[in-house]
C-alpha cells in the first residue's frame, strides 16, 4: 500500500505529466480558458489514460516482448490508441449516451495527445507491473487534471485583470504555467 | 524486417476489424442531416455555440433545437446552407441581430477605475454592477472585444452601436456583456419578449402593461427619428394612435421625473408620435417572420383580438378575425366615443393590421353563426377568445325597461352606429366610471339640455380618470353625489320615463376595499325631472358563444363568477389546451392597454402552443412587478420645467359637435417635453471623463 501512495504522490505532483514533465501542453493552453472546458478535458484524459495504459501494456507485454519486437513499440502504441479511442468512443454512444455527451468533443480530440503516449512510455520504462501500470496512468491522469484545472481557474481571473497589451493571452498564460510549474518544482524534495 | 511489417500489418488488421465490428455492434441511429450539417459548420470545435463540438451542435439543428444559424463563425453563406439541408427555404431562416437596449443615459459623473480592472464583467464582478447605476451599462466595451466581425464599436455616447451590416447575429457580444444591455435575437424573439426582474427597465416600461420601451421611443422623438419611435412603440403596441388618445397612462403615475417635478406627458409624446406617421400619408411598413402556415382563429374584432392577431401575423402565422358586429374595433369603436376617438383615425390604425395580411369576417357570432366545432374543422390550429365585456349590469329596480331607460354599452354603441334615439331634452346617467362619463359627455353632444350623473359616492371615489372628470365638469354635467335610485316613474301610465327617484346617503365605515361605505339615509327620496336614463355601473363578458355552441369540447371552458373566462393571467391559457384568450373576457372591464399586452402574452403561449412546446410562463416575469432599486425615492440635479400642456378645443365648440377635443402636441413642444424625460436607469459612465481611483 506504502508503494501506492508513493507512487501517486510521485505521479501526481514530483512527476506532474504537464508541470514537470511537460507533456499535454496543447491541451493544457487549448482548454484552459473556461473553468467547464477544462473539467470535460480532465474528466476525458482520465478515462482514456487509464484505458491506455492498461491495454498498451498488454500489448507491450505479450505481444512486442514475446516476438522480440520492441523497437516497433513507438509505431504500434500509436494505432493502438487511436483505435482504442475510436473503440471508446462508438462504445460510449451506443452504451452510456450521457457520459459521451458529456465527453463530448474532448474524447476524439484527446487521439492525438501526447501525454497519454508520454505515460504508456513511462509505464514500461519504468517496467512497472499491471497493477503499478494501472495505478501510475490513473495518477498521472489525475495530476493532468489538477493542473489543468487550477491553470483555467487562474485563467479566468487574469481575464479581468488589466494585463499589457502585448502580454495578453496566451502570453501572459505561458508566464502563468511555468510560475505553477516553478512552485510544483518544490515537490521535488518530497520523495 | 519482414516480421516487423507483418506485424504492423497484423496489428492494422486486427484493429481495423475490431473497429469494423465493432461499428456493427455499437451503430446507433444517425440522422443523415447530422453529418451534412456537420460539414457546413466551421469545425473549429470551439464550443462557443454552447456546445461541446461542431457534431453536438449539428444534432441540436436536425433535432430543431437550434437554428441554422448555432455556429457562431460560420458565414452567411454557412448559414444558408444549412437551412437548405433542414429543408427551409435558403433565406428564410430568421436572421438574429444585436440590438442594444440601452440607449445610453446621462453619464455619471466619473469613470471609477479600481485597480487593474478594464472590463465590463470585472466590474460587474467587483460591484455588482456600477458606482451610480445597478442596471446601465458599464461603457468599458467587453462587447466590441468579443466581437470576431468588427461590428460592435463604443459609440461617442458611450455605449455599444451595433452595424447591422456587418452582424452576423453570432451572439458572442450578448454573452461577453454581463448587464444583459446587448441583445441577440431575431425579430420573433424581439416580439415574444417580456419584461423581467434582471432587465435594464425604467419605471415606466415597468408600469405599462403593454411593456413599450418607454424612455427608447422618447430619446427617438427627442432625435427627431420619429420613424424609429413609432417602430419602437409597435414592437409592442399595434394601436398606438388609439392609445395615444384614450390611455389613463399608468406609465405617468411612475414616472421618477414626477417625484421632483410633473411627470413628463408620456402619453402625449406616443401620440405625436404615431400621429406624425398618419399625417404623413405613408405607412412605415411593418416586419414579418417567414410564414409558418399555421392558421389562428380570433373572436372578437376589439384590441385584445386586433393585437393577438398584429403579433401571430408577424410571427408568420395566418389570422383570421371573427367579428360579431358590422366593424372591427369592439370597445374602441362601439364604446369609446367620436369626439375622444375619430373613427377615421380608428379605421386608418385598423387598416394598418389588415394591410399585414390578417383576415376578417364581421357580422358573424361566434357560438352563434359558427362554433368551436366548425373553427377546429375549418383547420385552425388554435382559437384566441378577445370578446370582451358586453353585457350591461342592471340596477334591478322599477321601471327601468320602460322607454327611455338604456343600459350604457347598448346606449353607446347605438349611438355610434348613428341609430336615432328618442332621449327627450333631460337625462341622468347612473354610475361614476369611464362608461358613465363617456355616456353623459355623448348625451350632452347629441342635444340635450341637461345631462345629471348620478353616483353613490363622492367625487374623490369615482373610478373614472380624473382628466375625464375634469372634462365633465368644463362641460357642463352636473354630478349628484351620493344618490342611490330607486325607481323610475313614468307620467300617466305611459310606458315612458320621465322621473326618476333616488335616496340620498352618506359615508359609512370603511369596507373591503378600503372605501367608506355608503349608507341610505332614511326618508331622503328626491326627484329629478329627466326623460333618459342611462344606467352604467360596469359589464360583464356576454357568454353567449358558450351556451349556444353545441360543439361538446365547450362544455370544457370554464368560467370564472363573473363571467369571465377562467385563465391564467401569466399565460393565458384556458381550461381547454387550444383555447387563448385576453382582455375584457379575461380580466372583467380593464384597459385598452391591458387588452393589447395581453393579447401579446397570448400570442406568445399560441406560438409555443404551434410549435409544439409546453406553455411556460415568462421566467422572472415582471408582470405587475417592479425592480425595487430603479423606483429611487430621489432625484438629484432635476430643475422643475412645467410640463407642455395638452392643446384642446374650447368648451363651447365642443360641446355642439363630436369633434375629437384633445389636440396633438406641435413639433416644437414634443422636443420640449421629450427633453424632460431622465432616461432614467440607463446611467452610464462618463467616456470623456478621466478615470478616477489607483491606476
Ligand atoms: C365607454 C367605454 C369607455 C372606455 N374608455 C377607455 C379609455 O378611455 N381608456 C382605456 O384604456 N380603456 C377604456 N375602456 C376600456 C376598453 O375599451 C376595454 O378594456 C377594451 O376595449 C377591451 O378590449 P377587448 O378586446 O378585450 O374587448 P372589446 O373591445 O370589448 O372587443 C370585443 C369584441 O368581440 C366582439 N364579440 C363579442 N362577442 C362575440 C361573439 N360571440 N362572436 C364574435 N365576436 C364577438 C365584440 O363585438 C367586440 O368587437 C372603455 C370602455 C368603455 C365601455
Ligand atoms: S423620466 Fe423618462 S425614463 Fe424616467 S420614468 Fe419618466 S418617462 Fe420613464
């Protein structure tokens, strides 16, 4: 259990996939401008990181590492999640109309996310077991989301400051981020 | 190197069938139209339609939720085309386009600047609206950033000027403004609009029960775009010339200038106003929605009906008026008489609503000559009930059937039809409301000597306005103040009035209505010598269309105690779900201005009603209501300016003719007047003047 908790802290804040690590940054500035984007996109990276993670490590495991084909690792994540996506995505619409509504437009937007390639990496670099895989794309995912989430509530109050003209927006949002990313910096020490 | 592409290969493989499989298993019904709207939208998946993606906002347009135009950056022609693939006609689609309620007002004194604060919504955040106003708009321009088309721009007054050119009705101003003062709608919405708790409404438009934008309409005359303030009147009033003339004008009494000064002669600005348009010769013409191809059947040719029937018509439905007498215009033309209401002016107004393709039948009744039954086989969608109160009270006492004894609408509307009358040289009129006042002031006009009005209370109770009072009393009526009758005596045995007998009373205790009651004072009868008597003491709704309809379905409406047709006053609907109605039918005798805002409110719960969605009331409906904090008990600044008095013709002239008496105000004097109007909750802030507070 011990292991877990380290685990999330390290996933959650020490690693933060898009503080620290720096994946996800489309997103991160794409979908921070209303605080309701952001929760949809968190909500959506949740649910295909976990997938991801799960089914590229299956893959990893039984098909590359048995055939000894490890170098097509990069290409073969690639398909996968895209057609896992694509799978989800057909499954929410038919099965779970509400929760598709609600993903809405994030779910097939999230294809081509680098984050979620950057964890399915991470969990076999760190050769991390299924469970450990599981629990890391989970945590991963939910530092995604609470970072996205503070950005957009910070987002939301610079709108209404009076910022200089040639800082506004995205500008002012990447000083923004990499503030937050300096202050999560201080997590380092804790593990 | 082999193995490495067959693997690819197999994977591709496996996944595509799993994909196609997987299509079969989880296919969902999709509308073809989703996807070709789809296409036609911009793509960006921006979600600023408030949808999460261009797809969602498809289904929203193939379902009807939305209109073609939802995508708030696709072009025109965009918009087009997918009105062409939901099956409207290119083009007909209503195009929205902002409108900017707030004419702007005086400015505050100053522009307050807290901090680093620069926009409209930070402000309305920090303050909960603005330093001077709660309701005006803030002047820092959120609107024109939002706009992606370049057609908003803070105008020198300081608040939004829309180009309607360059408006492509997207609705990004409307949602950037946080004081709603920007609106987005098409020209039904603009009509179906009712005033709410949140809206930016001064005290007039709140008290007038036909909810013009009073202060808009004034700043237009004030402008001399007299054009324009007609158009504003008739975005709500399709009688203003009517009621430039006989409206008791609620809206004066709330008036803010009047807490320091006299109210400004509102009534007397919409009259000049749509008098301007008449004198003019020239119609300005009126807009229409697309047709829509449902039919409405409305009873009764009154204003409730006549307005019931402007508002479905512009709203592109196809009215029918079905009108028991020879003309259209029920009260205002049978009742309200020649010399406060020319027929001419009346028939010129009604014209007008004909003109936008209404249709009309006159000398049918509805329940007699046709019913229910035959409107719903006919292939009406639904019936508007506006039949109004028609039916004298009578005092119930002796010899009041003999000749010479009338009840006052069957006197009025006789006399209007032009019938010749046997009235003698004397008469008394029973009653002290507007009925009693316009039936003495006719008598006088059609040649009597005398004309006495003879009312139970005193003068200060009457219901009548005090103008007509007033005008009364000029005339030469004299008043017999509390009197009760108590028979009619004829001489000789001959079946004609030529006395009438009355008790004198006096003030009681105060009763329900917080009036002093009146009580009879024993052994006080008094005679007076008359040969007419006409008795009005107020009406009721004649029910006849319900107790002859044969048709099964009527049995259903039901009607309240006093004859009126049970409603509900937010929406009008009745006790059968295709049945509307509004007016004196539905409130008891009430107001010209009350018949035409109700027959907007029915034309509202119709159209829901058409489109097939649930008749809600108006969400925080202001009916009857006020916003607490724009009725301010001061006004600070105001210098009194009497106000223009009305010109009228002179007693001795208009007492011999049915010559209208009020005159309409000049050119000059409207300025005049419409100067003094506050504008009041439109306060903005000062653009010229330097900011004030930390930098
Ligand atoms: C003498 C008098 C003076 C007034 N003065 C003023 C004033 O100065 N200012 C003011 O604001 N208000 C005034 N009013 C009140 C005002 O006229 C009414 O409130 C208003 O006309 C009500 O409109 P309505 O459409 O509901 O009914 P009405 O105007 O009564 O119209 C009803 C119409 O329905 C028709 N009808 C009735 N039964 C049938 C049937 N079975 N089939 C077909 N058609 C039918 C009638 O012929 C009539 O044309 C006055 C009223 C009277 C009587
Ligand atoms: S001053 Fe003008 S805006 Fe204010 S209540 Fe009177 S008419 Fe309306």
């Amino acid at each position: 259990m011990g292991d877990f908790t380290v685990l999330a802290v390290s996933c959650i804040f020490v690693n933060n996939i898009l503080l620290a690590q720096f994946l996800g940054n489309c997103p991160f500035l794409g979908t921070s401008k209303k605080m309701e984007t952001a929760v949809g996109m968190a909500m959506a990276v949740v649910f295909v990181m976990v997938m991801a993670g799960l089914i590229t490590w299956i893959v990893d495991h039984y098909l590359l590492k048995t055939l000894d084909i490890e170098y097509l690792r990069t290409v073969s994540f690639i398909l996968v999640i895209a057609s896992l996506v694509q799978f989800v995505e057909m499954f929410l619409k038919k099965s779970i109309p509400a929760l598709y509504a609600g993903l809405g437009i994030f779910l097939p937007l999230i294809t081509t996310n680098c984050a979620v390639m950057g964890v399915c990496l991470i969990n076999i670099k760190e050769e991390y077991t299924f469970f450990q895989a599981l629990a890391a794309s989970l945590f991963y995912a939910i530092g995604f989301g609470l970072a996205l989430i503070i950005f957009a509530g910070l987002r939301e109050r610079i709108d209404l400051a009076r910022v200089p003209k040639p800082l506004q927006d995205t500008s002012i949002g990447l000083v923004t981020a990499g503030m937050i990313s300096l202050s999560f910096f201080a997590f380092k020490g804790m593990v | 190197m082999i193995e490495s592409i067959l693997f690819m290969v197999g994977l591709g493989g496996c996944a595509s069938l799993v994909l196609s499989f997987a299509s079969k298993i989880f296919y969902v019904y999709e509308d073809p139209r989703i996807e070709l709207v789809e296409a036609n939208l911009a793509g960006a998946n921006c979600g600023a339609c408030g949808f999460t993606g261009c797809s969602a906002a498809a289904e929203a347009v193939v379902r009807g939720d939305e209109p073609p135009s939802v995508c708030v950056i696709s072009n025109k022609e965009g918009v087009e085309r997918v009105a062409e693939i939901m099956g409207m006609e290119a083009g007909t689609a209503e195009s929205p386009h902002a409108y900017n309620m707030c004419e702007g007002g005086d400015r505050a004194t100053n522009r307050y600047r807290y901090l680093g604060i620069q926009s409209c919504k930070a402000m309305a955040v920090m303050f909960g609206g603005k330093r001077d106003c709660h309701i005006g708009c803030i002047g820092l321009g959120d609107c024109v950033r939002a706009c992606n088309f370049n057609a908003v721009r803070i105008g020198p007054k300081g608040y939004p000027v829309v180009n309607d050119d360059k408006c492509v009705g997207c609705g990004a101003c409307q949602k950037a403004c946080p004081k709603d003062i920007i609106e987005v709608r098409t020209l039904s919405e603009k009509i179906l609009k009712f005033n709410q708790l949140s809206d930016p409404l001064a005290p007039c438009s709140q008290t007038c029960p036909a909810e013009i934008d009073v202060p808009r309409y004034i700043a237009q005359i004030r402008q001399g775009q007299y054009k324009e303030a007609v158009r504003t009147i008739r975005m709500r009033n399709p009688l203003p010339l009517t009621c430039g003339r006989v409206c008791p004008h609620p809206c004066e009494e709330e008036c803010r200038r009047g807490v320091e000064d006299e109210p400004v002669s509102i009534n007397q600005l919409k009259r000049f106003a749509s008098d301007y348009e008449m004198n003019s010769g020239k119609r300005i013409p009126i807009k229409c929605a697309p047709d829509s191809g449902r039919k409405i059947a409305v009873i009764g040719g009154g204003p409730s009906g006549l307005s019931a029937a402007f508002f479905l018509r512009r709203l592109g439905h196809q009215v029918t008026i079905f009108e028991s007498m020879p003309k259209l215009g029920g009260m205002l033309r049978y009742g309200i008489p020649e010399y406060r209401l020319p027929k001419k002016v009346l028939e010129w107004e009604i014209q007008g609503i004909l003109d936008l393709g209404v249709e009309s039948f006159t000398y049918v009744k509805f329940g007699v000559d046709f019913g229910l039954g035959s409107l719903v086989a006919a292939g009406y969608n639904a019936v508007f009930i506006g039949v109004g109160a028609w039916k004298d009270y009578s005092l119930g006492i002796e010899g009041e059937d003999m000749e010479g004894g009338f009840t006052g609408i069957d006197f009025l509307s006789r006399a209007s039809k032009g019938e010749e009358l046997d009235l003698g040289k004397r008469a008394a009129v029973i009653g002290g409301g507007n009925t009693a006042v316009d039936c003495a002031r006719t008598l006088l006009r059609l040649g009597l000597e005398k004309v006495y009005m003879i009312y139970r209370r005193t003068r200060a109770e009457m219901p009548a306005n005090e103008v007509e009072i007033a005008a009364s009393e000029e005339e030469g009526i004299e008043f017999v103040f509390l009197a009760s009758p108590t028979r009619l005596l004829d001489k000789d045995n001959s079946k004609r009035v030529c006395r009438i007998e009355y008790l004198k009373m006096q003030l009681g205790e105060p009763d329900a209505s917080g009036r002093r009651r009146p009580e009879p004072i024993e052994g006080s009868e008094t005679v007076l010598d008359v040969d007419t008597v006409v008795t009005a003491i107020g009406q009721s709704p004649d029910s006849v269309f319900k107790e002859r309809d044969p048709h099964a379905r009527m049995t259903e409406l039901e009607l309240t105690r006093w004859n009126t047709i049970e409603n509900d006053p937010e929406t009008l609907t009745t006790t059968i779900p295709y049945v509307f109605t509004a007016g004196d039918a539905a409130t008891g005798p009430s107001l010209v201005v009350d018949a035409i805002g109700g027959g907007r409110r029915a034309a509202r719960s119709i159209d829901l009603f058409l489109k097939g969605k649930k008749i809600e009331p108006v969400k925080e409906s202001l009916q009857n209501k006020r916003i607490p904090e724009s009725i301010f008990s001061r006004v600070p600044g105001v210098e009194p300016v009497p106000r223009v008095r009305m010109p009228e013709r002179k007693v001795e002239d208009r007492i011999n003719s049915f010559d209208e008496v009020d005159l309409v105000l000049g050119e000059q004097n409207a300025h005049k007047e419409a100067n003094r109007c506050l504008n009041c909750c439109r306060l903005c802030y000062n653009p010229d003047k330097p900011a004030m507070g930390p930098v």
